[in-house]
C-alpha cells in the first residue's frame, strides 16, 4: 500500500513501550506493565506521542483505542523511573520532559482518528489526563479517576489538565479535581460529566468493541472534521465559528459520503461509507 503524505521513514507498526495491534480499521494501544498498575515512563510518553503522529498515516485505522493491561487503566508517571529522576534534573531537561509530555495530549486532540479510552480500575495523575483528552470514556464500575498532582507537589494543571477538564466537567468541579487530588469513584465521574459510558465491569470489553466498531464503520472524513470543530472552536468568537462550520459544511457537501447518503436514503438502504 502507498502512504501518501508520509516521508521516507517506514511507518512503525512494533512498539517497544506498549503492545499496539490493528484490526479491521481499529487500532487498539495496551499499557501493559500491570504489576505496576501500567505506569507511563520516559519512554512510553514518547512513544505514545509518536503513535499519535502517525496514525493518520494508517491508512487503515479509522478508530484507536487505549486501554490498560491488569487491575487498572494506569496509575500514572512511574515513581522510580519518572520523579526519581526528574528531581535529578537541570530545567534545561525538564522543560523538554513537560513539554513532550503535553505534546501527547495536543496530538490526542489534534489526532483526526476517533480516540476512545477503557477504564477500569484507577486512571490516575497522567493516565487521567490522557483519558481526558479522548473523545470517548468507557468507564467500568470499578473505574476510579485520580488527578494526583497536587498531592506530590506539582501543579494540577499538568499535560494541559487545567485547560481540558473545566471544559468537560466545567471550573468548579474541576477546581475540586485539580487542587484537592482525591479519587473519585466511577459514579461520582459519571455525575461530574466525566464518563461517556459507564457500564458493568464485564461489559467493558463489549461495549468498547462495539463503539469502537461503529466509529470505525462510520463517516471517517464527517467524524473528522467534527472533531477538528469541537477542538478548534473551544476558544473561538460565535461569528469565527459559524464561519468555520459553514465553510467546513460545504466542503463536506462535496465528498463522495455525502451522496452516498443521498443514495442509500433514496434506495432505502444503509451507507457504505468510503471516507471520501
């Protein structure tokens, strides 16, 4: 297959730092260190960011799923590989670790590629971030969110926490998270508008599958570009909007989908949607 747009490095398709597989047009990335409750690392952070560069260029990804290996999602940065050399650290070396870190969350967002997170058991400090940063959380009962950063002397609005979690569960719940730390039970998420899905821990795999498949199935460049909007317009005037959303529906207006929905409406069948 020729990938079009891509440079001449080979697109990596065996990651060191996480398992990472594909099937039928979903991706799915496993943390998988689940004796330590799959903690993210020097490594992984980067590799992490890297994977998000390149999916689009898989021209055979339409829906990528994170989840984690074990008892939990991720119980975030690792102690000892991470903190216990940060503090070790000139700021030199710390700015490139904080703004690489923060450049995993960017390409969540800027990834064109539906994102849905599985939680089950603790995503806390960094792997809450990065659940909040999907477009999708499927949460199980024992799912427990934790932005712990206070709590070990850091800043809460670390990885562009401060900017993202007002925006889902609004200023004041996210002031409660990002200053005071504590876990929050899957419940209490789900009531703070943390939680796409909450559901039984034996549905979790089931449920994730299926909208992972139906994301997957879908109008990739519509569902595209709805997440472009949503990204983009956070922090734009209603005017500026309106305009984008015009412009950007009468580019899609023009796309193969578009009348193939025309067609399967008048045939009175489902769409085969292409993605074109």
């Amino acid at each position: 297959m020729t990938y079009r747009f891509h440079a001449s490095p080979r697109l990596t398709e065996d990651w060191r730092h996480f398992r990472f597989a594909k099937a039928d047009g979903v991706a799915t990335m496993t943390l998988d260190r689940p004796e330590k409750l799959n903690p993210l690392t020097f490594e992984s952070y980067a590799d992490l960011r890297d994977l998000l560069g390149e999916l689009p260029h898989h021209q055979d990804v339409r829906a990528l799923v994170i989840r984690g290996e074990g008892k939990g999602f991720c119980g975030g940065g690792d102690v000892e590989e991470i903190i216990g050399e940060l503090i070790k650290m000139e700021p030199r070396d710390l700015m490139r670790f904080t703004k690489m870190t923060g450049a995993v969350i960017r390409a969540m967002r800027e990834c064109p590629i539906p994102i849905i997170t599985a939680i089950h058991g603790i995503a806390a400090g960094a792997g809450a971030v990065v659940a909040l940063a999907s477009d999708f959380r499927v949460v199980s009962h024992s799912g427990r969110f934790a932005f712990l950063f206070t709590k070990v002397g850091l800043s809460g609005g670390d990885m562009g926490a401060a900017y993202l979690l007002p925006r889902v569960v609004g200023l004041g719940r996210a002031t409660e998270l990002l200053m005071l730390g504590d876990t929050i039970d899957a419940a209490t998420a789900e009531r703070y508008g943390l939680v796409s899905r909450l559901v039984a821990d034996d549905e979790l795999d089931a449920t994730v599958a299926g909208l992972a498949r139906r994301l997957a199935d879908g109008p990739t460049l519509a569902l595209a570009q709805t997440k472009s909007l949503l990204t983009a317009e956070l922090d734009m005037s209603m005017p500026a909007s309106m305009e984008l959303d015009a412009m950007t529906q009468a580019l899609l207006m023009t796309t193969r989908d578009h009348a193939e929905f025309h067609s399967a409406f008048t045939e009175r069948r489902a769409p085969r949607w292409e993605g074109r």
